[in-house]
C-alpha cells in the first residue's frame, strides 16, 4: 500500500514525495484529475494528499474527494489548501477528507497529520478484520438434518451476488445467516450494514437508510452509503414504510439514489440480504408489502429452521453459550446433567435460540455455584408440577379411563422424545429403554407412524 500525493504543481508533489520517502513511505504521483482517478482504479492507496485546485484537470479536488470517498471510503485525505481556499477546505472536512494543511506547509506539521492519518487507516482495517474474525469465529452450531441444509443453502449463495431472502420465526438466527454470508463472501472485506426496519420510525427511514446534506453539517451519509461495496441487511422487511419500499426499489433498479437535502446522484454497489418472520404473499394480498419489490429481494429464498426443528442441536449451542458467557462475563463453566439436557431438548421454545441463550446466561447467573447445572434450575411450565413434585393433570386427561389415559401418555412422551432426536428412531430407542423393533410395535399400536429411512443402524426415523 502507498501515499499517493496529487497536486498540479511538479515541484511541490516532488518535494513531498522525497519527504514521505525518507519516512519509509511508498510513494505515487498524480498531476492531474485523469492521472489521478487511473490509479485510485488500479490499487486504492492508503492515504491520498489533495490538492483542492487542479489547473487544466476535468474535476478539482472535491469532485476527486467526492468520487473517492464514494468508491474507496476507508481512504483518508488529506486536503492542501492555499491561504485564500481555507473556507473551501473547511468544507471538504465535512465531505469527508481526513485534515487539511495551509499552503506553505510546515514539514513537521504534514509528517504529523500523514502519521495519524496513517494510524487512522491502519485501526480501521483491525477493526474491521475483528469484526470479520469476530463473525467467522461465531460460526453457527449445529448438526441436525434441518441445520445441515440450512447451512448447505449458505454456502451455495455466499460465492453469487445475488438477493437472499431468509425466512423464518424471531430468534431462529436469520440475521446469524446473513452475517455468514457476507463472512464467507468476496464482500467480507467490505462493510455488514444492518437496517432494522421495526425500530427505526416511518417518518425517519429515508433520512436513515439515504443521509441528508445540510449547510451547516453538510454531508451526512445514510445506511446505504455506510454499506457501499458491501452488504446492506433488512431485518424484518415487513415493518418498512410503503413509501420507503418504493424507494428501495428504485435503488436497487438504478444502484443509486439522492440524499435528503442534496442534488447529486450518490452511486452505490450493494448486495442485498433481507429476512421476514411474517408471510409476506399474505402482506401483499393485504396491501402492505410491494409485490415488485418482493420480487426482487426474493431471488433466492432460505428457510432458517426454528429451534424446535432442530432439537438435536441444544447440548451443542448449550455448550457454545455456557462457554461463551464464561469468556465475556466470567461465569462459571458448568455442563448440563444428562437429566438437564433431556429438559431443555423437551421444552417449548417460542423465542427459539434467542430463548435458549437467554435461559442458559439466566441460569449461570443465578445458578448453585459450578457444578452441573441440574434440571430443577432450568424453568419449568407451570402447572406440571406442584410443591409435592407429583404430575399435576389438566381437566381432559383427568377424566379419562386408566387405559385410554396411559395410551394418551404414551403418545406424548414418545412422540417427544422422537422430535428431540430428530425423528431417529434407533436413538430415541437407545434413550427410552426398547428394542427398536419394540418401539416400531408400540408406535404402530398407538398410531404413530413411522418408517425406517437409510436402512442402516441409527438411521430410522420415523
């Protein structure tokens, strides 16, 4: 990566560049706008002094500033101004550029503002290849069936550039999905901009999503801009305004909008990411949600399984959580009890993993110390047990016959146990004390159906 220094005059871009040379620096030079523009477009440099007046160029220093700052906005610039340009420079701060120096410039002086510039750059590319560590390394648990296609989709879109549309219920993790597709994507590099639809208000999203430009804090960049080169993520698209989606849907026919207050077309590269909880063909039909632009975010379409889908997985993010919360937070690094982990894989979870990691930092907050974390410590429904621990049965099951009430227990438990190993018949087996023959019989008895898949040992499902 190199300096490259642009100024009309010869000997001032010369006398920089030897500067910034004795300092280590690489150096390139540019005399003019097209020169200019020509290797900012072969290889982005790190940082870029600007002359603000350019003789003989077809754009001056903020036409450049503008186009850099659009295309390249992790690059600093640096502004040279002379004595009577100082408003002009003042201005090009709020543009975007990084500082300016005063023409003659002090030597100590620009060495001073390269080296932050330089440092600036220099925390901005860690940090950003924090975040892409931080994502990547947060990678999403799970074995089951249901999660192996979900993460078989993933990998399918995330080398395309096309529009992914994730569907399913809150807390199931589609914003997770998203983050790995940008992470495993050739736009990793580039910024994850998320657009929470639901909590930003109606009357402000344009502001939001397009930034404003206003005399006296003159450019003020939106979500999109924020986002260009990379991916911009609707969360919850449903809940965005309808005039808002008319927009949005410009933008992505043109790949351009204007900001509030501002005159100039702002160009953007984005790849689109969106997810919905709600049905939104029934949002349609209701007039709520555009069918133009839901045919255009919808290009490929990916369920992201509710946990009850994928029971199989809760040991597996239970252990990821629990030592998770023990790095962040410092709480106790404690494992589930067989009878703990039966509990949790046979519970109802309406806010699916967001309810499952909420349960688990719950439990080790308010836990008995380090030890397993036994079943009385997780919540239990009300109303299955009372202070006596006897079962406690509703007003149906306690008017039943002693046969016809068994059988409807029977139904239940196994029924339960089947969906917590994921239909595997041979586990659930393994797990309720039956031959697996035995177990088919006791099925068919009761009126479960169920059939052997694969034909291996450990592979019936019902």
């Amino acid at each position: 990566m190199s300096i490259l220094i642009v100024d009309d005059e010869k000997d001032i871009r010369e006398l920089i560049a030897d500067i910034l040379k004795d300092e280590g620096y690489a150096v390139r030079m540019a005399g003019n706008s097209d020169d200019c523009m020509a290797q900012i477009n072969a290889e982005p440099p790190s940082l870029m002094i600007l002359d603000i007046w350019l003789k003989d160029s077809r754009m001056d220093g903020i036409d450049i500033l503008k186009a850099v700052k659009r295309d390249n906005p992790d690059v600093p610039i640096v502004i040279i101004s002379g004595h009577g340009n100082i408003e002009i420079a003042v201005a090009a701060i709020k543009q975007g550029a990084y500082d300016f120096i005063e023409k003659p410039f002090n030597i100590d002086q620009l060495m001073v503002v390269v080296s932050r510039a330089m440092e600036t750059a220099r925390l901005r590319r860690e940090n950003s290849e924090l975040r892409r560590r931080e994502v990547t390394s947060a990678e999403m648990i799970g074995s089951s069936p249901a999660f192996k296609v979900l993460k078989s989709n993933i990998e399918k879109v995330t080398k395309s550039n096309g529009r992914v549309m994730l569907t399913g219920p809150a807390g199931s993790g589609k914003e997770l999905a998203a983050r790995q597709i940008h992470a495993q994507s050739a736009r990793a590099s580039a910024p994850f901009v998320s657009v929470s639809s639901a909590s930003v208000e109606p009357e402000r999203m344009e502001e939001v999503l397009f930034g404003r430009e206003t005399a006296d804090r003159g450019v003020e960049k939106g979500l999109l801009e924020q986002a260009h080169g990379g991916i911009v993520y609707f969360d919850e698209v449903a809940d965005m305004p309808l005039g808002t989606q008319s927009k949005i849907l410009r933008v992505l026919v043109e790949q351009q909008f204007t900001r509030l207050g501002g005159s100039d077309k702002v160009r953007v590269d984005l790849r689109v990411i969106s997810s919905t909880s709600r049905d939104l063909r029934a949002e349609i039909a209701a007039g709520r949600f555009r069918q133009e632009l839901y045919d255009r975010l919808n290009v490929v379409p990916i369920q992201v399984p509710s946990l009850e889908e994928r029971r199989e997985d809760i040991p597996e993010l239970t252990a990821h959580f629990i030592e998770m919360f023990h790095k962040t937070q410092g709480l106790p690094l404690r494992r589930l009890t067989p009878e703990s982990e039966a509990v949790l894989q046979t519970m109802a979870w309406p806010g699916n993993v967001r309810q499952l990691r909420n349960v688990i930092e719950r439990v080790l907050i308010l836990g008995d110390g380090a030890g397993p974390i036994e079943a009385r410590e997780l919540p239990q429904p009300e109303a299955q047990s009372d202070s006596g621990a006897r079962l406690v049965l509703g007003g149906a099951m306690a008017t039943l016959p002693l046969r016809e009430a068994r059988e409807v227990f029977e139904r239940e438990y196994l029924l339960t146990q089947i969906n917590r190993f994921g239909g595997n018949i041979s586990r659930t087996a393994g797990f309720v004390g039956m031959e697996r023959s035995a177990l088919h019989r006791k099925l068919k008895s009761l009126g479960v159906v169920s059939s052997a898949k694969g034909g291996g040992e450990g592979e019936d499902e019902v």
